[in-house]
C-alpha cells in the first residue's frame, strides 16, 4: 500500500509543484509581505507598518463601506431574483424552456469589458436609453456616474443583471430535486401554491440558497470589474471604490504591495467570516 | 366515508390512450384493489380519482357528486405514495398536522387527530424524528398516519408496500387491513402483486393494457376468471397454459386432446355451444389442481427438471417452453429433478380458453 502511494505521489508531483509555487507559496508570501514596508527599497519588516495603516486609512474605511453596501442590499436582491427567475423556469407552462434558460445564463459568458461598455452607453446622461425610458414615464433624467448614490444603484443593477440568471440555474437543477410528489401530497393536503413555495420549496431549497449566497458574498467581497469599467474606476470620487479596487490602486499602481496584501487578507478574512456567521445562522436544527 | 363510480373514464397522454372507457362502481366502505401489470393504467386511473390527472372523457364521482372539475384538495380524499412522499424537512407530528395547520384547523382539533393517528399507527415514540431517521416500515406508516388525519371520505393507496422488504410487506399489508377495518372507510388500492390484491380486497379490478378485465371478489376471480389474462394473472404460482385441440363434440361437452401429450383426452361439460371438431384451444389447470394418476379424468406423463420445497408446500416444474407445467402436489416433496411422474387433471377444475383467450364456459 505504501509502495502504491508512493507511485501516485510521483504522479502527481507535477501538479503539486506547479500548485506549491503558484497557489501556495503567493498565498504565504502575500501574508508575509503585508508585515513588510514596501513603498521603499529594500522592503523591510515592519509588523505594524501595513496593519497600522489599515485600521486608520479613511480610504479603507470608505472601500469596506461601499463593499459592505452593496454586499447587503445586492446580494439578498439578487438570491432573491433568481429564486423568482427559477420557479418561474421551472413551471410547466413555460414554453421554449431551453432558450430562457440560456438567455438568463448568457450574461456570464458575455465578455466584462463590452458588457460594461454597453452599460456605460446605456445609462449615459444624454442619449443612454435607461434615461430615455425615465423620461418617457416623466421622471427626470439620472446622472448614473456623477452621483454616489445613483452610481452605486448602477453598479448593483449591473451585477444583479451579470450574476443573477448564473444563481438561477444553480437554483434550478435544485428545483427539480424535490420530488412533484411532495408538491402533490400538499395538493391533497389543500395546502395552496403559495403556502407550498413558503413551506415546502423553500425549505427543500435552503442549502441551494445557502450555496448561492456564499459564492455570492465572496464574489461580491472580491467585486472589482463594475466599479473599475462602469464607473470609472471607483468614481465618483472614490464613491464606488470597492476593497477590491483599492487592493488593484494599491499593489498594482502604487506598487505598495505590503499595504495591498493586507487589504487582500482583510477581504479574505471578512469573507469568511460573514460566511460561517451565514452558515451558522442557517443551520439545520438538530 | 363515500362511494366512489367510474363511468365510461378515459384517460389519454397526446393521442395516445391509456385508460379505455373504464366502468367501476366503488360501494361506500369498501376496499377495491386495482391489480394489473406494470403499464396497465392503474395508477393513472387512481390519480385521476385523486384529482392529480385530468380525464380526457367520462365521469368520476365521489359520494355521489361528479368531480370532473373539482380541485384535487376539495375532493375529500387522502392519497399514500408510493414513495411516501413526506415533507423531509419536518419532523413526524409536523409531517402530520401541516395540511390541518395550513388549512387554520383549530389547534385542540389538530392535536386530537394527530394523537389518534399516531395511536392507531403506533408511532407515538416517532413524533419527533424526522423522515430521513426513520426506516421504510415507519415510513410508511407515517404516509398512512398523514392520510388518516385528514379523516378522507376516500383512502387512495398507491402502491404503498412495494418499495418495503418481504417481511415487512406482509406485516404492513395486515396493518392496512386492521385499518380498513378500523376506520370503515372507502378504501381504493394499487398494485401490481396479486398476493396483496388477493388477501387485502373486497373486490379486485383487474385491468391490462387500459381496459378493465374482470372486477369481482378474490376467489370469484380465482375460480371463476374471465379470460386467460385473469386467469393467469391471479393465483400463485400461474395458472399452467396447455395446447390443446377438440376432436369430439356432443350435446353439452367438448373431449379435447392435449398437444404435448399425446392420447390425453379430457371432457370438458360446457354451458355454450361447444367449438367445431379440430379447433384450436388451450386448458388452464391451476398447480394445486394436479390429482395423482387415476384420481382424475386424464392422466398426463411429465419429467420433474426441477423440484421446488418450500416447506409448507412444494412445486414440480416440468417441461420446458410452452409446454413447461407447475405442479403442486404432496407428493412432489419427495420429488427430484430427473424424476418422471404421472399426475391426473379433473374436468370441473379445468377451464377452458380460445387461441384469443377468451373463456368458453
């Protein structure tokens, strides 16, 4: 037996080289890094120096504030909006089934700079048709990108648009998991339709819910790519700056490294916890 | 407690039809079996009595009233699945209050009938579990425990035992029983083993391919079955099918002669006109209706290829192919493969069949 595991660790000793020096070793050089004072050369150990910073950086403060922003009000939409799109996918008196599911699928495979190009031209001040639309109900135009408020809005529709359909499909192949004939037994039970969604596909979808919500608060927690194209690199004014977007301003314009490592283990950190107090909170009852 | 009258239902999935103009009448109290082969309609037809289907023609009613275009939940009936169907996120009393609950039954109420179905079922030591925790038996017992509280003009069974062990079979099979006569409820059940059909019904529908073969009591259709399919269907083991041909004709009786076994002649008195000289027939001797040589009215020769005990009783399987024979007999206890024996058929517990299966009495 030992002779055999011998044989399949050489096997896999490609795998695990190339996985060592490209996932793990960035991973501990990164933690290592944030306790080091990088803006100057040579780097030097300084514990403090990065952390330090960290904990009274307004910039920090204002990016956790935005990524916790859109975290709490995104995040349930969203979970919320797929679990709509799935039902409604999955119902029998849906025709073309096949093509819906692919419609609300394709937002993820459209590439992130023409999606964000096109929501740019979309909700553009003078000719975007997300204007046009307002003012043909008679509501004034928005200025999406020079206001905190609206860009925000903007940045959440567009993630909402991007992810949602992705979540849905997820919460779809757990839909038909749970058998019609649980749904036919409350039928008999005179138990209505939407007391059975409340009830029954609900609970049976929980750790669907649970699943998507996870990979949507990590995702959101890493949320990068709309604040960089959509709104111009966390404008306006820093008022959608993301934890992700000062990491990218931080190690890659500024080349502060330590400082951005930092930040990336405060994401990852964060993640996890809002993750496990998710879990916890979610639990089945023993 | 209700009847329940099928006429003329139809059921058809497209064009194509499964259920063919179906005619039961179900007295209030009673227990009907619908047994039949896999595919023959009668889970369909019992889903359409549920509500769960729609007909594609003819009429259902229940007490009297003609449901065709009533909701599912407002026809006062309770339905046990075949595969439990219970709510796996609730434990066993939530499983069996949640229609009461959902529905604003007073809480006393609800509480009082989940007592007594527990009760009744023994799984008062059960309430808290939930259904993953329980085994198949308790399982399914629950699914019973739901239908009962909702105290159903009309129980449906859907299969209930098929997906339990032997043993367990036969001890929920009598449970059901006792239940039936516990509550005295109209009681419909499905399946496609004639042994629960035969020891649970009052009456049997059999049906094949959509089409209701014979309705009748357990032993009406043992003794007296109307076709080759009924005849075959019930009874175990089956009924043994032999060729034969009718060489004499007189007032009242046909003599027909066995094709494998050549010179066995038998008389068979007949209430219909009897089929031309030469024509093509087929005798159904049931195992247990094998009499020693002599003891009968024609002695046929067979060689035992394999001899079955099963303790209680034990079978002689000889021949092989069409002409393969079973053969139940005090005697075969003592049989071995190899051996040759000669067995004795009687003309009053033989029944006779055309080629298209139909009986000629």
């Amino acid at each position: 037996m030992r002779h055999q595991n011998a044989t399949a660790y050489r096997f896999l000793t490609p795998y695990l080289l190339i996985f060592s020096i490209f996932w793990v070793w960035p991973i501990i050089s990164s933690f290592l890094i944030s306790f080091q004072a990088t803006r100057t050369v040579p780097w030097r150990f300084a514990p403090t120096f990065n952390w330090g910073r960290l904990i009274g950086d307004p910039a920090f403060y204002n990016a956790l504030k935005n990524t916790l922003l859109i975290l709490v009000i995104q995040v349930p939409v969203m979970i919320s909006l797929a679990i709509v799109m799935a039902v409604l996918l999955n119902s029998p008196l849906l025709k073309v089934r096949g093509l819906y599911r692919f419609a609300f699928f394709a937002p993820v495979v459209v590439g992130e700079v023409a999606y964000s190009a096109v929501f740019r031209l979309m909700f553009n001040l003078n000719f975007g048709i997300i204007n046009k639309l307002l003012n043909s109900v008679g509501l004034p135009s928005v200025d999406w990108f020079s206001n905190v408020t609206p860009a925000m809005a903007l940045i959440m529709i567009a993630v909402t648009w991007r992810w949602a359909g992705y979540n849905a499909i997820i919460l779809l192949a757990g839909l038909q998991s749970i058998p019609d004939d649980v749904y036919e037994a409350a039928t008999l039970d005179r138990v209505s339709k939407v007391k059975q969604f409340f009830y029954i596909t609900l609970p049976l979808l929980k750790p669907i819910i649970v699943f998507c919500a996870v990979l949507s608060i990590i995702g959101t927690m890493q949320l990068f790519t709309e604040p960089f194209l959509i709104t111009e690199r966390g404008g306006p004014g820093g008022g959608t700056e993301t934890l992700g977007l000062l990491l990218y301003r931080q190690g890659f314009r500024s080349l502060n490294f330590g400082y951005a490592s930092a930040v990336a283990y405060t994401m990852a950190g964060l993640a996890i916890a809002i993750t496990l107090v998710q879990l916890w909170l979610t639990r089945d009852p023993k | 407690m209700a009847a329940v009258t099928l006429t003329n239902v139809v059921k058809r999935f497209g064009g194509f039809g499964v259920v063919h103009g179906a005619n039961i009448d179900i007295a209030e109290g009673e227990f009907v079996v619908f047994v039949g082969p896999s595919g023959c309609g009668k889970s369909t037809l019992l889903r359409m009595i549920a509500g769960l289907e729609d007909i594609s023609a003819g009429e259902i009613a229940i007490g009297g009233k003609v449901v065709n275009d009533v909701e599912a939940a407002e026809r006062g009936i309770a339905m046990v699945f075949q595969s439990y169907a219970l709510y796996p996120h609730m434990t066993v009393e939530q499983n069996l209050s949640f229609g009461l609950r959902m529905n604003g039954n007073p809480k006393p109420d609800t509480e009082r009938r989940v007592r007594r179905a527990a009760e009744i079922l023994r799984i008062d030591e059960l309430m808290h579990r939930r259904p993953k925790q329980l085994s198949g038996g308790q399982r399914q017992r629950v699914a019973i425990g739901r239908a009962i509280v909702r105290e159903p003009q009309v129980f449906l069974f859907d299969e209930p035992l098929s997906n339990l062990d032997a043993e367990l079979r036969v001890q929920m099979r009598v449970e059901i029983s006792r239940l039936h006569k516990e509550l005295g409820v109209t009681m419909i059940y499905v399946t496609h083993d004639q042994t629960e059909a035969m020891t649970l019904a009052d009456r049997i529908v059999v049906l094949k391919a959509g089409n209701v073969e014979q309705i009748g009591a357990p032993l009406d259709l043992y003794d007296d079955p109307a076709n080759r399919f009924v005849a075959g269907f019930i009874g175990s083991p089956k009924m043994n099918f032999m060729p034969a041909r009718v060489v004499e004709t007189g007032p009242g009786a046909a003599t027909v002669e066995l094709v494998n076994h050549a010179g066995a002649r038998l008389s068979k008195p007949l209430q219909s006109t009897p089929p031309a000289v030469g024509a093509e027939v087929v005798l159904g001797v049931r195992p247990e209706h094998f009499f020693d040589a002599g003891k009968g009215d024609c002695d046929i020769a067979v060689k035992a290829d394999v001899a079955e005990h099963l303790g209680s009783v034990s079978y002689v399987y000889a021949g092989a192919g069409d002409d393969e024979l079973i053969i139940e007999r005090e005697a075969s206890r003592q049989r071995a493969s190899g051996d040759h024996l000669t067995v004795a058929i009687k003309a009053d517990k033989a029944l006779l069949f055309d080629t298209k299966g139909a009986r000629i009495r």
